[in-house]
C-alpha cells in the first residue's frame, strides 16, 4: 500500500509501471483516488534469501 504525499490517503492507482536501470528497480506513475493527484514512486525489488542445509546422513 502506498500513501498518497499530498492528503495521507493510502488508496491509490497505478496507472503505469516499468522497470528501469539495471531491471532492479520499477517506477510506478500514481493517482490518488481522494484528491486526484499524480505522483511518481521508484520501488526497489525484494531479495529472497534460501538457506540450504545439506549435512551427511552417513557421518
């Protein structure tokens, strides 16, 4: 969910979205569903981390 900056409103609709740079980051283009205004987020993608045990039954 991401909060309007201009009236706290935290209903908002993308109205575009693409990746930029490297692919690591995607710029969303918002309107707020209260006051209507436009505004521009850069959202960084999350990192899954897997910790993968292997371990020697036989020992």
């Amino acid at each position: 969910m991401m909060k309007c900056p201009f009236c706290d409103n935290y209903f908002t609709i993308v109205i575009d979205s693409r990746e930029v740079e490297d692919g690591t980051k995607t710029k969303r283009k918002r309107k707020c569903t209260k006051c209507e205004k436009k505004f521009t987020t850069y959202e960084e993608k999350a990192v899954e981390v897997k910790d993968e045990y292997k371990h020697d039954i036989n020992n």
